[in-house]
C-alpha cells in the first residue's frame, strides 16, 4: 500500500486471509494428536461435561441457555422427547440426562419449577401493568392519512377474525 493512501477493500481482506492463515498453524498446533506414528487414528479419553447445571438462571442444559423449566413446560404439554430435543437442537445424550433428571427428582424439581412460573407470572403483571396507559395512549393516537390502506386492511381482518371467533 502505497504512503497517505487507505487500504482498498481487496487489500483488507487479503490481510484479514493471510492473518489467518496464520492463526490456523498455531491452532493446529495446540490441537490433540489423534494419529500414531503409523498413521493409525488413536482414540483417546473423551471428557464429558455434566448435562445439567445449576448456573444464575437456574437448571439449565450445560453449554446453552436452555433451562430445563422451559423443557419441563413442553414436558407438561405432554410433547416427546423426540420433539423437545429437535425444537431445542438437543443431543440425543442431553435430551436423555434431562428426561432422566427430571423424572429422578421430580418432587424438588416440581417445587423449584412452580417457584418460577409463579415468578414469570409476577414479571408478566408488572409489565402489562406498566405498559397499559403506553399501549392506551399509542392506540388513541389519530391515524396518518398516508396509512389509510394499511389501516383498511387491518379493519377488514379484525372483522374477519371476530367473525371467526363468533363461529366457533
């Protein structure tokens, strides 16, 4: 790059690629050697890490944000495993040491669980009480005239949902 001139993109990025490559030989080096000498793959001790884990949240799937008190609500709504571990891309390992550990301490699970749907619940009313006079308000604002079709669409399907609604 020549003096007071800026990099053009094709030069960052070739930068940014060689970087890279660069980093890529220092993290081969620092990864297990799985090959013996003679070329035959070594299979060495895996490590596993503990599937549920009490953190801040509370239950949760080790490694992920998922807490098992969201598992247990489709638990409850009688849904399979099969279903509870595609919908939260689970293991098949981690999807069996939940169900297993719920089933195993159901009683204090339970316990713990209703705890915090009651506290759910309590955080749901404080914020659809504080957001009640916002949502009034915007609500009773005067409609823009530039979004009259938007608006007759909306007022056609409300209409079409309440009628819905009065069929069933």
């Amino acid at each position: 790059m020549q003096p007071g001139r800026s990099a053009s993109v094709r030069e960052r990025v070739a930068g940014r690629f060689r970087a890279e490559r660069g980093n890529e030989k220092k993290r081969e080096s620092q990864l297990p050697n799985f090959y013996s000498k003679k070329g035959e793959i070594v299979m060495s001790e895996t490590i596993f890490q503990p599937v549920v884990v009490r953190t801040e949240r509370g239950l949760t799937v080790g490694g992920t944000r998922i807490t098992l008190y969201q598992i247990m609500d489709f638990v409850k709504a009688g849904e399979s495993p099969e279903f509870i571990r595609d919908l939260f891309r689970l293991t098949i390992r981690q999807t069996e040491e939940v169900m297993t550990y719920i089933r195993n301490n159901y009683d204090e699970f339970e316990k713990e669980y209703q705890k915090v749907v009651r506290e759910w619940e309590e955080i749901r009313q404080y914020w659809e009480e504080r957001n009640r006079e916002r949502f009034a308000e915007i609500a009773s604002r005067p409609r823009k005239p530039e979004h009259k079709e938007i608006w007759a669409k909306l007022d056609e399907w409300k209409a079409r949902l309440s009628q819905d609604e009065d069929t069933d």
